[in-house]
C-alpha cells in the first residue's frame, strides 16, 4: 500500500515536468446523487456530494474523487467518507478501428468510521478497460484488487444514444470468490449488480450537465442475503451531474 501510494505521489510530483512536453487539459465535476452505490453496495442510502478533479497530459491522466454525505445517515454530515486518487494511460489500436484501451490504478482512502464503529480499510486496485466504438459502445473494465480484497471485479456496461439526446446504460458486474468472500461473506464467485442508467446530457460550450436516474439491482440472492450492505432488490435514485472543461 505504502509503496503504490508513493508512486501516485511520484506521479503528481514530475506532472510540472511532464506538462512541459505536451498539451495540458483540465476537468472538474461535481454529482449530487440520492444515494451512493458502489458495485451492488448501499453504501449511502441518502444524498450524496462526488466532486472529481482531473488532469490530462497526452494520453497520460492523474486524478481525485471523493464522496461527501450530505445526512447524518452515517455520522459524516459535510464529512468525506472516501477520497479515491488514480492516475491512468490510455490509447487506441491503429490496427483496430474503434478500439481504445485504458490502464491504471486507484488507491481507495476511506476516512473514520461508520455509524455501528465500523469501518473500511484503504485498499488497492490496478485495472485494465477495452472499449470498442460500435453498436451499443460495449465497454469491459477488470479490477484487481493489490491489497485487503485480493480479488477481481469486472464489469462490461452497454451504452446507446435514444431520441431527444436521452443516453441508456447497463451494466453487469461479476467479481471473484476472494472479492465477495472480503465485500460480503460469501465465498463464490458471483454476480454482484445490475445497473440501468438514463440521462440526458446537455452541452453548453465547456459546461456538460447530466441528470439522470439510475436503477441498481443485486441479482445474486447468497449477496442479498448475507444483509452487510442494504439487500434491497430495486434500488432506484436520481443524480445530477455537471462538468466543465478547462
């Protein structure tokens, strides 16, 4: 942990240097969610705040994430429950048209405790997404996990353009015996979620506004069973999105 963290550190530290050589973009975003669901994982049922910063230097990007509660829900009103830094390579296949593959790494900072005295180590992950331009934009990212969970998650996600500039998404997530034996309890290797995702994007100039509503389900019943995170079947919260681009 300490030694991926210091090379996220490294990262950041030569960015200056790296920005010199190449073209420098930046992004901010805020969401304001209904709730904060992670891979099948409840793990706020009230309003959250995901404000994320990044920064791109060719094919080269470094970044922040973090969710605030917005309740006293977990005990964290106005309080970051998790930041999240990664930092990431990405390319195309000229060979390919239309393929693009990313790589990377995050490192999950989970701050205090929950509400029971609970609480969540920091943990570790490298991973790998290959996405292809073509019908319903299918996109597979795996995730494997270089610290407490040592295990895989992997998702593949659906997307289409519908009329009136409305976008559709789905996804399924699948994770290893390792990863919901650590997550759930449940030592199988298992579907963790189904996710349904509507929005309508607008763009104004540098400013992308997204609302959206989004519908999580747990297909696996050994998960909704085991009650570690809201075993609820049908999880449906809207979400608004804004984006600018410097």
């Amino acid at each position: 942990m300490k030694e991926i963290t210091g090379t996220l550190s490294l990262v950041f530290a030569l960015w200056p240097v790296y920005a010199g050589l190449c073209d420098i973009s930046y992004q901010a975003s805020i969401d304001l969610s209904g709730r904060y669901v992670w891979r099948g994982q409840d793990i706020s049922d009230r309003p959250v705040l995901q404000p994320a910063f990044e920064l791109t230097l060719g094919q080269f990007a470094a970044g922040l994430w973090g969710n605030m509660d917005l309740t006293h829900t977990n005990d964290r009103c106005g309080d970051f429950s998790e930041l999240d830094y990664y930092a990431s390579y990405s390319g195309s296949l000229a060979d390919l048209a239309g393929l693009e593959y990313e790589l990377g790494l995050i490192v999950y900072d989970f701050h205090g405790r929950w509400a029971d005295g609970s609480c969540t180590f920091d943990t570790v992950e490298a991973y790998c997404s290959i996405s292809l331009a073509t019908f319903l934009n299918p996109t597979v990212c795996a995730y494997l996990d270089l610290d407490e969970a040592d295990g895989l998650y992997v998702s593949l996600e659906l997307s289409k353009a519908l009329p009136l500039g409305f976008e559709l998404s789905a996804g399924l997530g699948l994770a290893t015996s390792s990863y919901n034996k650590y997550y759930w309890g449940v030592d199988s290797t298992l579907p963790n979620d189904i996710t349904i995702r509507l929005g309508r994007p607008v763009t104004i100039g540098t400013w992308r506004k997204n609302p959206s509503l989004t519908y999580v389900t747990i297909p696996s019943a050994a998960l909704r069973k085991t009650e570690v995170y809201n075993p609820d079947s049908d999880l449906f919260f809207l979400g608004l999105s804004i984006q600018k681009e410097f």
